[in-house]
C-alpha cells in the first residue's frame, strides 16, 4: 500500500475489511501482515481493500482504535465506580497496564513513534478512541471521589495523568528500550501498589 491519499473510505464491506485484516495481524503482526493474507482473511479483493484503505499503515490503526476502544468500554463495565479510592484505582491500573504491556499495545506504541511524521494523525485517533475515554472515566470517578469527602483534588485532570504516569514506573522504560519483554504479577503488583500509595498520599482527604 503507497503513503499517498492516505484516506480512509467507508463502505459496505468496511467491517468485513477490519475483521479480516484483525485476525492477520494479531496473528503475524504489523510487518509480517500481507496484503494478500488480509484480503483473503477478508473475503475481499486487493482492489476493494486498497479502496478502503491505500496504505497499511491506517488499516492497522483503524483495527488497533477499534480493539482499544472496545477494550476501554469492557473494562468500564467491569469497574464499579462507586467503590473506594484504593479498589477502583487499582482495577484501573491494571487494565491500563494490561494493554500497554500487551502485543498489540506495544506494535500500537511502536508504529505510532515511526509514522509520526508522515501520519500525525495515527497516534491521535488511536489515543481519542482509547486512552482518552479511560482517561475521562478516570476524571469522572475522581470527581465523584471528592464529592462523597474521600480525595481533595484541585485539578483532576493532572491528578488522572499523573496516576497512569506512576502505574509505569520503571516496567514502561524497561520496555520502551528492550531491556525486557514481559513482567511478572509480582512485579506489576509491586508498581502498582506504590502508585496507589504515592497517589493517596497526596489526595488522600
């Protein structure tokens, strides 16, 4: 797929195009996806896939967007926002490291920094349709928090990001750099929990 027009055109076989080219590249990944393999998976020809998308590049991130934010509205369903601060924190945290850990977080991460430049708006739709609504969530239940006496916050949108900040502590660079690769409970738990402290430390009412 060329770089040019890079536009994508909906039609009737849109999601048909996104199921088939999901199963290819959670199967062989970003580089190792082919053109062919997605339209076959799709039921579809290479004239019809290129017309709904001229380049890889944006097919993989309309799958990545949809993943994320499918995820992002499962794992909302499954958190309880009237628990207490240090509950709901904590089934945030990990659901969020959950993904950014996971295959298709990092190949998401990767391909973001690369096509930056030629794509900007790559990075943006898959963090709007994702990570954005975690975020809001997160803002919302904050304000709740402080409205039922149990955090004092000024600013919730700081104090949101600057809790997804602390739940990477030393996993994230580890992983950004290719020190490692994977990470056990234990030592996801152990950041976890100092986040969650450091958090409550200073909202904390």
């Amino acid at each position: 797929m060329t770089s040019e027009a890079a536009v994508v055109r909906k039609g009737r076989k849109f999601d048909q195009v996104l199921e088939g080219a999901r199963e290819i590249f959670m199967r062989d990944g970003f580089e190792g996806a082919s053109v062919d393999d997605i339209a076959r998976a799709a039921g579809v020809s290479k004239a019809t896939l290129y017309s709904y998308f001229p380049d890889k590049r944006l097919l993989f991130m309309e799958v990545a967007s949809a993943q994320c934010a499918r995820q992002a509205d499962e794992a909302l369903m499954t958190i309880d926002l009237t628990n207490p601060p240090r509950q709901v924190l904590r089934q945030v945290a990990k659901t969020f490291l959950g993904f950014i850990f996971s295959d298709l977080g990092q190949r998401i991460f990767r391909v973001c920094v690369a096509e930056s430049d030629r794509f900007p708006d790559l990075g943006r739709k898959f963090y709007n349709s994702g990570p954005m609504t975690m975020r809001r969530a997160v803002v919302g239940y904050l304000q709740a928090s402080v409205t039922r006496g149990e955090l004092r916050i000024d600013d919730f949108d700081l104090a949101a990001d600057q809790f997804a900040e602390l739940c990477k502590a030393d996993l994230w660079p580890k992983l950004l750099f290719g020190l490692r690769d994977s990470f056990t409970e234990d030592e996801i738990d152990r950041v976890v929990d100092g986040a969650i402290e450091t958090f409550m430390a200073r909202y904390e009412a």
